[in-house]
C-alpha cells in the first residue's frame, strides 16, 4: 500500500508538452493477500505510465525504480513511446483542410491519452507523419459498453477515401 501511495506522488520532472499535455501514470489493478484480516506477505499492482515526446521510457522506468526503493520488484510488460507528429507538417495540413469539411469547423491538434496502434506502427514505419482519426466517441474510449455510431462510421469511411485520394495524388 506503501508504494500505492508514494506512486501517487511521483514527479516525472518534465514539463508537459504544448499538445499531448503532461505524462500519466494510473494504478490500473491491485492483487493480493488471502483473507480480509491478515497484512498480506506480498501484493502486486499493474500501472500505466504514459510518457510524452522528449522522455525516454527507460529513463522514467530506472527513476521510478530508484523512487519506490529496492523492496519493489519492477518489470516491463510493454514499452512503447508516445506519438506525435507537427501540426505544422504538409501532409497533416492536407489531412485537416479534407477534414474540416466533415467537422464544419477547422480541427484543432489535440492529444489522447489511450493507446493506439500508433505507437507500435509509426516507429515500424521510419516514423512517418502520424494522426490518430477515427469515428469512435473518444470519452467511451477504453471502457465498458464502448461503442461507435454508424452514421460516423460511414463518414469516416468518406474521409478516409479522400485523404487517401490526395495522399495519392501527391505521389504520381
């Protein structure tokens, strides 16, 4: 319990970025003990840590180490960076004036705390130019009951035709 709480104040040491805002960390799970009225001899806990541009994911995982102390056995399940791409960049540009049809207002760059595919395939890809855009509800994003509705998905079929239509055409 001691180190659920000392994680609650941990302090990545970082300032947040301009669009993704500042690193996270979530106690996601809790096991432990046997029975309700005896101190358990061991529990474990699961945390997600969501690291922002500039950090390296070693670096946070060797100074949380050294923060929760040596009576805390620490091992990566998954180590994946953030993505982000300028929004500034041609092709962003491109995929935002194509978009603004559909939103009827110009999108504003924004970042998300969930997980995507992203941060796998962007590094796999010589870390092209990235945009996380889909049809779901970002606020039911991750959770029980998560959905989607039809009608946005058809429109985000429409988009994706003609992002890929002029990403095309600015190949030939």
């Amino acid at each position: 319990m001691a180190a659920v709480n000392q994680l609650q104040k941990f302090d990545f040491g970082v300032s947040p970025d301009p669009i993704l805002g500042a690193p996270t960390l979530n106690v996601g799970t809790i096991s432990g003990g046997v029975n309700i009225n005896s101190v358990p001899d061991h529990a474990q806990i699961g945390v997600d840590i969501r690291t922002i541009p500039g950090q390296s994911n070693n670096e946070v995982y060797e100074r949380l180490q050294s923060y929760l102390g040596e009576e805390v056995a620490m091992r990566k399940i998954l180590n994946v960076g953030s993505v982000t791409t300028d929004p500034q960049d041609l092709w962003v540009q491109e995929v935002f004036k194509i978009m603004e049809s559909f939103l009827k207002e110009p999108p504003v760059p924004r970042g998300v705390a969930y997980f995507t595919d992203a941060s796998i395939l962007t590094p796999a890809f010589g870390n092209p130019p990235t945009i996380i855009l889909g049809p779901g509800e970002p606020s039911m994003a991750h959770k029980t009951d998560e959905f989607c509705y039809v009608s946005k998905i058809k429109e985000a079929s429409e988009a994706y035709l003609e992002i890929a239509e002029k990403w095309c055409e600015s190949r030939s």
